[in-house]
C-alpha cells in the first residue's frame, strides 16, 4: 500500500481527467493543512489514508498509518 497518492494514482482511483486530478488533490492538501496545521505536505501527492477517509469514507486503523 502506497504512503501517497499522486495525480496518476487519483486518475486511476476515480477515473477522472489530469486536470481534475490535480483540482481534486489540491483541495485535499488545502482541507488536510486546516485539519492538521503542523503538518508538512508535499505539493501534488496526498496522504493515501486522508484520500480514502475522505474520498472513499473509509475508516482508517491507526496502526496501518502510524509509522
């Protein structure tokens, strides 16, 4: 399982267009900064579990994430 996701893997996730999977992950990040401020993200990937909670509404088990 991937840390993150990038625009290839959200094209691939919802079958959306390159342009739209770049909106699409720039909103998450803006959305993942406001929930965690001292969070430091990388410009065009997404924490894979933030995508699924959100996107996909999974629930996420801490001890997959917590490394």
């Amino acid at each position: 399982m991937k840390d993150y996701y990038n625009v290839e893997d959200v094209r691939e996730i919802t079958r959306a267009s390159k342009n739209l999977s770049y909106k699409i992950i720039r909103k998450l990040r803006m959305k993942f900064q406001d929930e965690y401020p001292d969070s430091i993200t990388i410009r065009g990937k997404i924490p894979a579990w933030y995508f699924e909670k959100i996107m996909m509404n999974k629930e996420v088990k801490k001890d997959e994430w917590s490394r």
